[in-house]
C-alpha cells in the first residue's frame, strides 16, 4: 500500500532497483525502514542516500550516523556531497537543486526505477502557505506531486497524506533513532517560520488536511489541463 500509493504500476513490478533519500530525520529514517521491509518482501535492492550539504560542521558526521544506523539494520547506503561553492542568497532553494541534481544522476547512474523523498503532510501544508502568500496560480496551488519525473527518473513521494507525528511514532515502535537538523528552527527560512505559525493557521481554519485537499483539487485541475495539452499537441501533429 504504501508503493501503490506513489505509483500503482510499483505493486507489480519486476526485481528493481530503488533508491530513497534519507536526511537521517524521523520522517526519512521512518519512509527508508518501511520501503526496506517491503523490498526485502518483493526481491528488489534498496540503495539508500543521504545528502551532505556541507553547510554545518556537524553534517558529515550525520551522514555516518544515518550510515551505520542503517547498515546495523542491513540497509545499503550512500553519502552524495555538494562539493564547491554555497551562494550567500536563496541557500535554500541552491540545496534543493544540488539535493535533487545528486539523488537524481546517483539513481540513473544505478539504473534505479524510482527516487523516494519523504515529504509529508505538514510539508505539503506549509508549501500550500508560501504559495497562497505569493499570489500562486492554479498550477503552484497544486503544491508538491506526488509523483514527478526529475532528470529521467521517476520522483515518489508516497508519504503526502501522513502526519510526521505518525512517521515519529513509527521509528518509536522500531527502536530507531533520528537527527533533529538545528536549520528546522532557523528564522531565516521562509518554511520554518511558516511552521512556527501553524497553530494560528489551524485557529484560521488552514489546517494540513484542509490545505492538502485543495492541493488536491488543484492538482487534479494540473493533470486535467496537462492531459488536454497533451491530445492538442497530438491533434495537431496529425493534421
């Protein structure tokens, strides 16, 4: 269930390679033990990979934690650095393109058939926020996509509907440890001052279920308007 949720088609695919980007927090530690268990189950490899920004002192020795973690729990893992320069302004959005740019070229070099990332509920909530305070159209108040293709590779994030208490409470049950990256609490960033407003977003009546049904509605207006396009641009070509 937790596949088909992403990508129906994953229920019955063959033995395949997977590849899940895990930042050692409870919400990737929690996606990264579950798609084990079910890889183990079905005959596929997990290759799991964490990200090292090398933007804190403390972020490679993170990324060892999460790898011997992982490895006490036979779980192959990988540490992608971004290597070079780190812009002064929109560090956020830099890490987002190196992080993906890194998972994605790793998971073509592997010949994977899909990347996991573990968004959430929250995390489609808060990101429904920021675009309703920028004036977003129909297609950014779709929010985060549950499936999308990013350099060639199938993009799964089957967690959208579950709450990160949820995911706490799974590595909890299974005795698993997680970090807590101190730049969740940083002011700076536009998402973590979003978060520290969410009780008077729920007060307003823009709770996370509320916010990610009107993702989903417009996200189904996306796929909607991406489908009649797409039979355009076919008509078209024919004639």
């Amino acid at each position: 269930m937790l596949l088909g949720s992403a990508d129906p088609a994953l229920a019955t695919a063959p033995p395949s390679i997977f590849i899940v980007g895990v930042s050692g927090g409870a919400d990737s530690m929690a996606l990264c033990l579950l798609l084990a268990r079910w890889c183990r189950a079905h005959g596929h490899r997990l290759v799991a990979a964490t990200v090292d920004h090398a933007l804190r002192p403390d972020s490679a020795a993170e990324a060892a934690q999460v790898s011997r973690w992982l490895a006490a729990r036979g779980i192959e893992h990988e540490i992608l650095t971004w290597h070079g320069e780190k812009p002064a302004t929109g560090l956020q959005a830099a890490a987002r393109s190196a992080r993906f740019a890194l998972l994605t070229a790793r998971a073509a070099a592997l010949g994977a058939r899909g990347l996991f990332l573990a968004h959430h509920l929250q995390d489609q909530a808060e990101t429904m926020v920021m675009r309703l305070a920028r004036g977003s159209g129909p297609d950014g108040l779709a929010g985060i996509r549950s499936r999308q293709m990013r350099g060639g590779i199938p993009v799964l994030r089957p967690l959208l509907p579950v709450p990160p208490a949820r995911l706490r409470t799974q590595c909890l049950a299974e005795a698993q440890a997680w970090i807590e990256d101190p730049s969740n609490r940083d002011r700076r960033f536009e998402r973590v001052r979003v978060r520290q407003q969410a009780d008077l977003l729920v007060d307003a009546g823009l709770d996370p279920a509320r916010l990610s049904r009107l993702a989903h509605a417009f996200g189904r207006l996306r796929d909607w308007s991406e489908t009649r396009l797409v039979s355009f641009l076919q008509d078209r070509k024919r004639t």
